[in-house]
C-alpha cells in the first residue's frame, strides 16, 4: 500500500478543514467563551459573597458574645428588645435578620431551637454559617461551665496523616522517595478524568468529523473520481490522519489561547472588584486548608512520580484510542448516504464501550490493581481511558506492555474491518444498510 496517497489525501483533508471559516471561529470563540466563563464565575463568587448581613441577636440567656460571633460576612450585634417586641418590629428594624436564642440552662442539651425573623429567605449558606457560630459559643459556654480541662479537651482532636512507609524509609535513607499514595490517587483522578474527558471529546467530536466528511464525499460523487486513482482503504486512513491533525492543531491552539485568556478576562474583572471583595477573598484563600507548606509538598510529591513513562504511555493511548474509533466511524459514514438518523442510529453502539469505560474510572480508582482493572486496561475498546488512570498507582510494566501491544493490533484489526465496510459501502447508494448487512460486506471479494 502506496503511503504517499495517504499522505496526500490527509493533507488536502487538513488544508481543507483549517481554512474553514468554521475551523477559524470554533477554535478562536472556544477558548474566548470558556475564559469569560471562568472569569464571570470569579467575579459573582466574589459579589455574591459581598453583602454582610447584619444581624439583631437577642440572647436570653446572656451567654453569646456578639463581637465574637461577628466576621467579614456576618455582623452580630445585641438587641435589648423582648421576644413579643421583636416579633412585631423586626421589620422596621435597620437589619437583614433577627435572631432570638431562647434560654439555654442545661449544660447536658444536645439539640436546640433558635428562631429568625427575616423578611428575605435565607439561603442555605447563611442558616449553617448561623447555626455554627451559635454552636460554637454554646459549646464553648458547656466546656466552661463544667469540670472539663479545656485544653485537655481541645486536645483529644487528632489529625491522622497517612503515609507511605516505604517513602518514609527511602527519606530516613537519604534516598529520593517515590510518590505517596494520595498524591498516587490524585494523579491517577486527573489523568482518568483527563483522558475520559479527552476521549469523548475526540470520539464523538472529531470521530463525527470523519463520518461527516466520508458522508459529503459520498453524497457529492467525489469519491468516484477519487477512487481511479486512490485504494478506498487508502481514502479512509488520509481521512482518518488528516481530521487527526485538525484535532491536533485544534488542542494546540486551544492549550495556548485560554490560559492566556483565562488571566485577561480575570485580571479584567479582577481590576473591577472593590477592595471589601478582594479581602474576602484573601481570606477565604488564607481559610484554605491547601497552606503554602502543603502546595510545595504536594508539587515535590508530584515531580517524584516517573513521568517519563507516563507521558509517552499516555500519548499512546490516545492516539490508539483515536485511531480505532475514527476508523468505525469512518465506516459508519461510508455505509450510509445522507440520512443523519441512520448514521446516528449505527453510532450509539460505538459510543457503548465509552461509557463503560467511565463507569468502571470509579472501581479501578478503589483498586487500581484488581481484575477489573487488569481486564479494563487490556480490552483495546476501553483500555485508552483504563490504563492511564493507573499509570500513577505504578502498574506492572508486563501490564503495559501487553496493553500497548494490543492496543497496536487492534488499530490494525479495526483499521482491516472498516476498510473492507468502506470499499462497499463508499460505492453503494440509495440502500439502508443494517448490522447484518455490514456483516456480509466483511466477506465480499474483489
């Protein structure tokens, strides 16, 4: 088989589609879209949380301590008026919300009913950030009033760090150590994640630009010019490599313009915040619980997984995963005319395996080296969203190879069955075409 053809068919199907006006504003309009997205979610988390509600507390006990409970987002402050009396003028009153906290005189209650008066809803947020803070200073009133050390008790709190001993041993050994194993699971979360996300994109995106290009060919009669001179399997891997590239190109493109974006559009609307919204959110980041010390922990734990191996593993499969649903797809388009229904009706069972992939990302997270595992990541139909999910739990090199090598054989296997469907059907008009029928076409001669 002449690989020149191919060649030449890929790169008129490339030039073709990335001169497209299509092409041009898809790729231009996506990340600008995507950027305003981030940065409209930026800007209304932070003028969403602008507003501080005032609060009347009215405290029959005398126990809370309204300068305590006070913060950035919630101003607490003591009313003398009565129950009845609030009742009646809390809504003349100068305050988003009046709380009535009825006599607390049982240091052993574990439930207890507070009341608001408010003439807007509270939303959920508010009610828990109220309930905490009445808690808190209730259970602070507890402690004091009773015979418990609060030292002693404060430190019953225990926080557990599990670590892996084997990397604490390599570090007592002076010896570089190995990722732990959360930032194992993380890693493996995001590449599964990465390329389940990745691979529905392309399968369905730039899987149905090859179906849809073999589907306009057939329809404009280009193809019986073009089969004189070109094998049909020839056309369909041009096709295949030429949308590729355009995926490609695309990706590229888009992993440059929306980081870029990203930080316009977030500096633009960053610019705009007022200076109460920019220290909420300095303190909501200073509340986080991902400390400076913890993100460069996580950043070394991350630089010790062998990314050497992973990348290029990761590449593999994606391409291979690519490769075999482009070339169904390509068969699919070249086995129906211009009915879109028929053409979709022959693509959901293509799509099946998919989604099974992504239902299984869960159990192989649990047990990255179970039969589950082993079996999803050596199936080639699934195998593409599987195995780079466990890359980062260091899987048996046996496994990866095996899985690789498979992968190759069934792009050819693939490659073989779509090619014998694709010289009949490019050729074959005016009929409606069942599994059954591709079946048959399978086995014709000539």
């Amino acid at each position: 088989m002449s690989t020149n053809k191919i060649w030449l068919i890929a790169g008129r199907e490339y030039i073709t589609r990335v001169r497209k006006k299509t092409f041009i504003l898809a790729t231009l309009l996506t990340p600008i879209g995507f950027a305003i997205l981030m940065g409209l979610g930026t800007y209304f988390a932070a003028k969403g949380g602008e507003a501080t509600k005032s609060i009347a507390l009215k405290d029959a006990s005398g126990i809370l301590d309204a300068e305590t409970m006070s913060d950035e987002l919630m101003k607490y402050s003591a009313t003398p008026l009565s129950l009845e009396e609030l009742k009646t003028e809390f809504k003349d009153m100068d305050e988003d919300i009046v709380v009535y906290v009825p006599p607390f005189d049982d240091l052993t209650q574990k439930e207890f009913e507070v009341r608001y008066y408010t003439e807007d809803k509270l939303s959920i947020a508010t009610i828990n950030d109220i309930e905490k803070a009445i808690a808190k200073q209730l259970r602070d009133h507890k402690i004091e009033n009773s015979e418990i050390n609060l030292e002693i008790y404060n430190s019953f709190k225990t926080d557990i760090t599990l670590e892996n001993g084997e990397k604490l041993d390599q570090i007592a050994a002076g010896e570089e150590p190995k990722s732990s194993g959360k930032t194992a699971i993380l890693v493996g979360t995001i590449l599964a994640g990465l390329m389940g996300g990745l691979m529905y994109f392309v399968i369905f995106i730039y899987g149905g630009l090859v179906m849809r290009s073999v589907m306009e060919e057939k329809i404009n009669r280009v193809v019986e010019i073009m089969v004189s001179s070109v094998k049909p399997v020839q056309m369909m891997l041009g096709k295949i490599l030429g949308v590729g590239g355009v995926g490609l190109t695309q990706l590229a493109i888009w992993l440059i313009l929306i980081p870029v974006f990203i930080l316009g559009i977030q500096a633009f609307f960053g610019g705009n915040m007022d200076a109460q919204s920019m220290e909420q959110m300095q303190e909501i980041a200073a509340a986080s619980d991902l400390s400076q010390n913890k993100i460069q922990e996580f950043f070394s734990e991350l630089g010790s997984i062998n990314w050497l191996m992973i990348l290029p593993v990761f590449v593999i499969f994606f391409f291979g995963g690519y490769f075999i649903y482009a070339s169904l797809f390509a068969a699919v388009g070249s086995a129906v005319s211009d009915d879109m229904g028929e053409a979709q009706q022959l693509m959901i069972p293509l799509g099946i395996p998919v989604f099974i992939g992504f239902m299984m990302l869960q159990g192989v997270l649990s047990n990255p080296n179970g039969s589950m595992a082993v079996f999803g990541s050596l199936f080639p139909l699934i195998s593409p969203i599987i195995m780079p999910a466990r890359l980062a739990f260091d899987p048996p090199a046996w496994q990866i190879v095996l899985s690789i090598v498979i992968l190759i054989a069934s792009c050819i296997f693939f490659a073989w069955i779509a090619g014998r469907i694709y010289r009949v059907g490019i050729l074959l008009y005016g009929k409606k075409v069942s599994f059954k029928e591709l079946w048959k076409w399978l086995f014709y001669k000539g």
